[in-house]
C-alpha cells in the first residue's frame, strides 16, 4: 500500500502557541543546505500565525520529500 500524496499529513507543533495540528504537504516549505545546519523545514502556524522553521534531520526530509512536500535546495557558500 503506497499511501497518495493527497493523504499524506504531517503532525506538527508550534513553539509559540504550544498548539498541536495535523499540517498538509502543501502548507510545509523544505529547504535542503549543504548541511544538516542549512536544512529546515517551515510553515505557518494555523492557530497563531507564526511563521515556524524547524531543523530537518535526514529521517524528516526523507518523510516530507515522500509525502510530495514542496522543496528548495538552498546553494549557499
Ligand atoms: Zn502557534
């Protein structure tokens, strides 16, 4: 069973307004640097606003690039 993009939600958590949400690959933004200190993933929190970016481990790029999430290869340096 190959799950579709469409059915593919992220849970997330937002360090300001401590809310807890089920975020779509569509409202997630990944941005890929040349290192783990360059990789992040953002999104804007639902129930606050905040704008959130979060280190992305490797495990954490793996599941959002599966799951169809937009991505930016950032080429700095
Ligand atoms: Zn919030």
């Amino acid at each position: 069973m190959t799950p579709t993009v469409h059915d593919v939600v992220f849970r997330a958590a937002c360090p300001d307004c401590r809310g807890r949400f089920e975020l779509a690959a569509a409202a997630l933004r990944l941005a890929i640097g040349r290192t783990a200190r360059t990789t992040f993933y953002s999104f804007t929190c639902p129930d606050c606003g905040a704008a959130v970016r979060k280190p992305a481990g490797e495990r954490i790029v793996e599941l959002l690039t599966g799951g169809g999430v937009r991505t930016m290869r950032l080429h700095v340096g």
